[in-house]
C-alpha cells in the first residue's frame, strides 16, 4: 500500500514512525511516500511536499491518512481523494463530525473506504468494538470519559485541591491542553465522538448542533467538594442511548459514585463502556490521546484497508434526538436560581442545588432561559 500522509505533527510523526519501524508482516506491507506539511520550512525529509497536488496527482498513491486536525483544508483534501477514487483514514474528529454523511456518501460512489479509528477515544479499539458487537447483539447504550485533557484537568482538581485555572494551566504545560482549549472544556470534542460512536453503534446520525454539551469551563472547587462528600467524582461523561427511531445524546459532566469504575478513571486516561443482550456491560480502558497510541489506531485502519477489510457502518439515517424519554437528578450551581424553582429539590450548598428527577430536555431549556454564563451543571449519575 502507497500512502499519503496529509500533516506530520503529533499524530502524523506517530504513524510515521509506527511504520517505518514496526517489522511486523503486516506493516511491512504499507510504505509512506508523500507526507504533506504546512510550508517550506518543515521540509526535513525528501518525501515531504507543502503541495497536495503531488499526493492527489499520484496515481501509486491509493490511500491518504489525514491527521492535520481543523475542519478546513481537511475536509477538502479528503473529499478530493475520496472522489480520485483513494482510501482514506481520518483521526480528525472534527472535520468528520460535520461532514460524516457526505464523505461516506462520496466513499461508497467511488468504491474506496473511509476508516476512522483514531478519530475516538485515541488508541483504545473503540469502534471496531461497536462494530463488532453489533453484528450480533443490538448495542442498547454507551458511556464514558471520552476526553483525556478534561479527565487530566478533573483528575487534579480532585486529588490535588486545586481550583481550574490552576488544573488547566498544568494540563496545558503538558501538553494535554492546547492554548485555546475550548473544544476540551466546552464539552465539543465529547460532542464529536458522541456522534461518531452513535454512527458506528446505531447506524443513525444525529443532528450534531442538537446534541446536548456543557463543559467544566466554571466548575469549581465547592462543586468537587460536594461530590467528594457524597461519595462521588466529577467526570466529563459521553453518552448514547437508542430509543427505538430517535437517540438521547449527551456530553456533559456527571457526579459518578465510587463504586462506578469510572470514577477511578483517572489522568488523561479514557474509558468506554457499551452495554449489549449478550455481551451485557464491557468498558475499555485506555489512553485516548497521544502520538503513538491515536497513531496505532490509525494504522490499524491503514492495515485493515490493505486486507480489503472495509467499512462496516457506511449506511447511516438521520434520526431525531430526543432527551425527554431518560430524567435524572442534575446538580446545577446558578446565581439565578429563581429561574429553576420549578425542579429544586434541596439546596446543595451556595447558589447550588439537586434538582428532582427531570428530563435533560427540561433542564436546558430552563437554563438557557436562565441566562446565567456562570452556571455549571453534572448529571448525578445512577
């Protein structure tokens, strides 16, 4: 297999590397020719090229790995190989999110395949999990820490006291967090991969502006101070659940009980979970980010478009959600508590209450009719 590298940063280095020193039979059999960088001075390497042209154009070259992140010029360099009749395989959640049903679409009409492994939860194998499941049983949900940069930043709060600035700040010196991390803590790359596994387990594709996302931008100390007295550790929890033609999504911080394992779920480590009839409740756990794991998943994909192994979620309808059906108990800390007096059930310490059980459809629209940018909200999870 002849593959075109489209971006050589964190991940792209990785597959790189994974390829041009693994000796295993099967990656012997994949060869990197062009890798595309962004300008002139990142050339260090004879296959390097700031042309796309020289991938598109090379007919030898039948399989692309996009890992440049961004939607835009990702969206357009995959499209234009999907449609020059190449493979391709995509860590980049974002671009896929907004345009997934085209470039299946466009895949399928050109007779090529389009993998996304790396695109969720890093190297843990956890859509090929979905799709191997659900040739058997009819998955009925999945869970779980999703995000490692949110996990990483919750995680040190918990254990170490501090507030989240100071979490972020860290996360962000480690290389977890990127200068703008707003994707990570405004729960929009949980978003992502919420869609991305709902493809894959369901073969529905939801409306993505319509699934629900909070982040952990305002939590506070009092917040993870609350959940530690009540047994339980806050988690940026991913979420889907198939109610016959429609889906419940959310992305949203949840209160989970010790006794959970994913409360022990800790650094910047993710876990999934997929309940099914006859497999019942499984949880993958593992690093969801990094050069050498999201680049594993990634020639995973690249080793199964060699053996001809092709898509197994090509087909998806869109599908309505609807997150009226489940209601759970939500912690929310407002300053314009008034606006929820409706649905308190008890206070929980200082602008901070348990709500009665509500559906996640009601507690937004009352908090978007609250106005408050200061709100935090975590489900309180069963």
């Amino acid at each position: 297999m002849e593959i075109g590298l489209l971006g050589h940063g964190t991940v792209g280095s990785g597959i790189d590397r994974i390829i041009t020193s693994a000796n295993t039979q099967d990656t012997q059999k994949l060869h990197i020719k062009r890798i595309l960088v962004k300008d002139q001075s990142e050339v260090t390497d004879e296959r390097m090229t700031v042309s796309f042209d020289d991938i598109l154009k090379d007919k030898s070259i039948d399989t692309v790995a996009e890992c440049m992140g961004g939607i835009h010029p990702a969206y357009e360099y995959v499209s234009q190989a999907l449609r020059a009749h190449k493979n391709a395989v995509t860590s980049n959640k974002k671009m896929l999110a907004h345009y997934y049903a085209e470039l299946m679409q466009m895949a399928q009409e050109n007779h090529v395949t389009l993998k996304y492994e790396a695109a969720v939860a890093g190297g843990i194998p956890w859509i090929e999990q979905l799709n191997r499941t659900k040739r058997i049983d009819e998955i009925s949900d999945f869970h779980g820490i999703f995000n490692g940069t949110t996990n990483y930043i919750l995680s040190n709060m918990t254990e170490n006291g501090i507030r989240f600035d100071e979490a972020l700040a860290l996360a962000q010196k480690k290389g977890y967090a990127e200068q703008n991390p707003s994707d990570d803590i405004d729960g929009m790359d949980v978003r992502y991969k919420v869609f991305l596994s709902c493809a894959a387990a369901y073969g529905m594709l939801a409306d993505l502006n319509s699934i629900a996302a909070y982040g952990i931008r305002n939590i506070s100390v009092q917040d993870i101070e609350y959940a530690r007295q009540h047994n339980r550790t806050v988690k940026m929890i991913g979420r889907g659940h198939r109610n016959a033609n429609t889906l419940s999504c959310s992305a949203m911080p949840a209160f989970v009980d010790h006794a959970n394992p994913l409360s022990h779920i800790s650094q910047n480590l993710n876990a999934c979970v997929l309940d099914s009839d006859t497999l019942g409740t499984i949880m993958l756990t593992g690093q969801g980010a990094g050069s050498l794991p999201t680049a594993h998943a990634a020639v995973q994909d690249l080793i199964d478009i060699e053996k001809g192994i092709g898509n197994a979620y090509m087909h998806a309808d869109t599908c309505l959600i609807d997150n009226q059906l489940n209601k759970s108990v939500y912690y929310i800390r407002s300053k314009k508590e008034v606006c929820f007096s409706g649905i308190i059930d008890e206070m929980a310490g200082e602008d901070a209450f348990l709500s009665i059980p509500v559906s996640l459809d009601e507690a937004s629209s009352l908090i978007l009719s609250a106005d408050d940018l200061e709100l935090f909200i975590a489900e309180v999870m069963k």
